[in-house]
C-alpha cells in the first residue's frame, strides 16, 4: 500500500542509516528514469502557453482523493454472475467477453476529448476504438454496433457504472443478442483489461505527443490500433500477437540463426516512435 514504510519496500530510502523516509518523487519511488525536456519542447510550450488561457484548463486535485479511489477498488473478485468469482467468470468466457471504456486526452488547445476504446478479453484484441468531444449514449450505442454489425461469438458487454451507459443504452445492447455486465461497485479493477489498455496507449503514445485536435488524435490512434494489433508482442500471450501477419514466415528456432530464405526487416510505427521487427523473405 502507498505510504508504507517496512524496511523491504523498494518504495523507501534511509535517512543516515536509521528512520525510513518515503521518497516523494513517484518516478524514484518506482525507479523509473524521468524524462527530461529538451529546448525545441519547452519553446513549443512557451509558445502555447501565450497562445491560450491554460492556467483556467488547471484542476487541483488532493492525492488523498487519488488514494481513496485506488483504496476501494479492491472488491472486484467478490463478484459473482451465475455463481462463479468474478476472475473464474472472465477466464471461463474471455473470448465471448467485450470491454469497453472511455479515457480523457487533453489537446494543446486544452480542448478536452473522449476515447473510446473495446476489447476482446481473449485474445487481447483491440476490436474499435473512436474519439469524439460529445461523448453521449446515443454515440456510445453506435460504436457498439460498429463492433457486433459483423457475424461473432461474443455474449456478454462489460463497462463500468458511469452515467452514459443509461438504461436505454442498455436496453439497446442487449437487443443485439449480448448480456451486459457492469463492474461491481467500488471495484475499478474490475476492468482492469480496458484499464491496461488504456495506460498502454499513453504510455506509448500521448506520453510522446500533444494533439492539436479530434482528427489528429482520431489518425494517431488508428495508427496505434494497428501496431497494439499487430506488432506489439504481449506477454499475456504467450508473448504474442492479437492478429499474427499471416503472410510472414513462422520463425523457426535455432539459436541466433536465421531461418534459410528470410531476413529481419523493421518498420517504423507513429512516424518513428515505435518500430515493428519481423521477417521476410528473400527473392528468389
């Protein structure tokens, strides 16, 4: 738990060799190395910042609000849906189970935007996913039929309890031919798939650029769509693709060797941020 101090927690430094005292940079607290900003980028925000009113964009939020929150968010394996543990139930159904969340991106304008984003438990693939500045149900309810429009196996929608999934939203899913379940109460974790898959994208992706807008935001994640797809190995499975290119040859192993006839190529994702590696073979 955050704030301890056992002597074992990588969490704590010792202050002359006798009392713990908690670190309060986070990014020691969890050894990461801080990113430090260059002069082309604080010249980016200088210019930005006498561009528009940013200190009204700013909200000042306790940390003993954000502690609360993770606090009560430790009752999801208490669920039970047709008498099975919340984590049995998941793991029984993964590849008939859809989750869906929203997550906040802030633009350089400080126009506030949506994302949208579905999963397929199973296999971790990122089925839909779509920006928007007017997050409704009715907007909802058709990126969800965008995903069961096409023949599928999928039985049950999970989302959390935030108002947009009104009743009527509801109603309108299940007339689709799919259940749908709600994370139980005070249990974030619950959805902990979509969580991570959200983190994901900021991590590899808006914690390296600003949009300036809807269409730039809705471009960058089409294009990290398809490399989470299909050149982002996951160590879930295996590790592992979602959809494995079908055209490339299946590696073969032998060491530091090279299968006979192929080649490593690499392809740049997101203009460079990423790169995929794979193999190809040679011409003949």
């Amino acid at each position: 738990m955050l704030g301890e101090t056992t002597p074992d927690s990588p969490r704590l430094s010792r202050n002359a060799g006798t009392t713990p005292v908690v670190r309060k940079n986070s990014l020691r607290e969890w050894r990461v190395k801080p990113r430090r900003a260059s002069d082309p980028l604080r010249l980016t925000l200088i210019l930005l910042a006498r561009c528009f009113a940013w200190r009204e964009a700013l909200t000042i939020v306790q940390p003993a609000t954000l502690l609360r929150g993770r606090e009560r968010g430790g009752g999801g394996e208490q669920f039970r849906a047709t008498g099975q543990g919340w984590a049995t139930f998941v793991r029984n159904h993964a590849h008939a189970l859809v989750a869906c969340d929203f997550c906040v991106v802030v633009t350089a304008t400080f126009r506030i935007l949506y994302v949208f984003a579905a999963l397929e438990v199973g296999s971790r693939r990122l089925l839909h996913a779509n920006v928007t500045a007017n997050p409704t149900a009715v907007w909802t309810l058709q990126q969800v039929r965008e995903i069961l429009s096409d023949p599928h196996g999928y039985r049950f929608v999970l989302h959390d309890r935030d108002s947009i999934y009104s009743a009527w939203f509801e109603a309108a899913v299940t007339a689709m031919g799919v259940r749908v379940l709600r994370t139980p109460l005070q249990a974030s974790l619950a959805n902990a798939y979509c969580e991570r898959l959200l983190g994901a994208f900021r991590r590899e992706c808006l914690d390296f650029l600003i949009p300036f807008g809807e269409e730039h935001l809705r471009r960058s994640l089409r294009f990290w769509l398809v490399h989470y797809n299909r050149g982002r190995p996951h160590s879930s499975l295996g590790p592992g693709l979602p959809e494995p290119p079908s055209q490339l040859p299946a590696p073969v192993p032998a060491g530091h060797r090279l299968p006979r006839g192929s080649r490593v190529v690499a392809r740049s994702v997101l203009g460079g941020l990423h790169h995929e590696y794979g193999l190809e073979r040679l011409a003949a």
